[in-house]
C-alpha cells in the first residue's frame, strides 16, 4: 500500500513513465505531510486509473513521481444521478462527501422552491468531492453539474427506457424504495431526487409526477436532507451494485 496518496488535477504532467503533480498537490505532500524522495505515492484521475510510484523529486511546487504501474478500474452497475435541493453550507458540503463515497455518478443540484438560496461555490465543491475521493481511495469521482432550476431540469431530461426516476417523498401513496427498486428490472442509470429542509412544494412534486418520477418512502422517519440523501443512495447501491 502507497504512504500518500494525491489527485492527478488537470494542471499536472503525465510523461512516459513518470508524472509531475499540480502545485496545489505537491505543496499539500511536501509541505503539510513532510513526504521524501523515495517514498511511496497513489495518485488517482477519478476516471478509473491509478498511477503507483515513487517519489523521485520532492518540489513543493511540482513533485515529479516515478510511475512503477497503472492500474485501469471498470465501473460495474447502473448510472447513479443524485438531484439535490441545494441546502445549507455545512450539510450540502456533507451530502457531496457521502454522495461521492457511496458511488454516484453525477450530482446535479437543483434550485428548489424552499430550498436554500446561498451562493454556490462550484470550486470548493469539487474539491469537497476531491478530498472525499483521495480518502477513500476511490476510482472514480462523480461529476458535479452546474446548478439548474429543478423545472429546468425537468424540461430538459426527457424519460428513457431501462431509466428508474425516483423521489424521497413525504406524501400518502409512496411505495417503499427497496419495492420499487426491485420491480424495475435491468437499468442503465437510476435518477434520485431529494428535496430541501422544507420538502418540495406540491407543484413541484406534480411536476416530477409528470416527469415520470416514482414517490418513494424512506423507512418510517421522517428524515434531515442530509441523511435522505445518504439513505436512498446507499439503499439504491446496495440493490443495483451487488
């Protein structure tokens, strides 16, 4: 197992048998984690490979690493789209942490009509989302869309076969998720839909009707958005990934 591991951003070098970190990275292994020449790295692209190799120059402004192996990782399973109401700071930091841990595929956060109205910090959720993958180890590292309208959104995303459109709902008449999961059949990607602190409101929650969306439940509690999140995208892993 590599001592550090790094994120290969798109400002690093990837060279015939060595790479040379971004300097962000490279101040963040020599600076803060005091990494030396000969130690060992895991640097991963968040789209399947991971480089392994040694350290062979330890500039806080550009480590080059001597790259021993690359390995390539496949992505099993549907596609996983989380549409999340943007909420407070600190419980949205939380969801893109867990959303990106679990496994999803795109995190789209949506505008909401009681959602939050605070100013969304695109770079420091991609780098929320980076630090969740370095942590883990992951292969892969969601993407995260530019903020959209939840109507929007609606507009443009036509229903599709072997496509499950789901919404955390607090409604009469929702059907249990793990039910519902398991009378879809083969899928290609499943689209999840959790609200904000306030739920959605009732138009919104007819506007996702139309847009073929299934109200599901999520257990006897009514659940924090955070937490939502977290439930239906654990329960749809667990159900389509193994």
């Amino acid at each position: 197992m590599a001592r550090y591991r790094s994120f290969l951003f798109p400002e690093s070098t990837v060279g015939e048998g060595f790479l040379v970190l971004d300097p962000r990275e490279s101040h963040h292994l020599v600076r803060v984690f005091r990494a030396r020449v000969g130690e060992t790295v895991e640097v991963l692209d968040g789209r399947g490979q991971r480089y392994l190799g040694r350290i062979d120059e330890a500039n806080g402004k550009a480590v080059r690493v001597a790259v021993d192996s690359v390995e390539t990782v496949s992505q099993h399973g549907p596609r996983v789209t989380l549409l999340q109401s943007i909420i407070k700071p600190k419980p949205m930091d939380l969801i893109l942490r867990m959303a990106t841990e679990i496994g999803a595929s795109v995190i789209q956060p949506i505008f909401t009509d009681q959602g939050e109205r605070v100013q969304v910090k695109l770079d420091k959720w991609q780098l929320t989302m980076i630090e969740a993958c370095k942590q883990c180890g992951l292969s892969f590292l969601p993407q995260l869309a530019e903020p959209i309208a939840l109507r929007d959104w609606l507009q443009s995303h036509a229903p599709a076969d072997h496509r499950l459109r789901v919404v955390a709902s607090l409604e009469e008449g929702s059907r249990p998720l793990a039910e519902t999961l398991r009378s879809a059949g083969s899928l290609d990607e499943v689209i999840v839909a959790v609200g904000p602190a306030g739920d959605f409101s009732a138009e919104e929650y007819q506007l996702l009707r139309d847009a073929d969306f299934k109200a599901v439940r999520l257990g006897a509690n009514v659940l924090r958005a955070e937490t939502a999140a977290v439930y239906i995208l654990s329960v749809v892993d667990q159900a389509t990934r193994t």
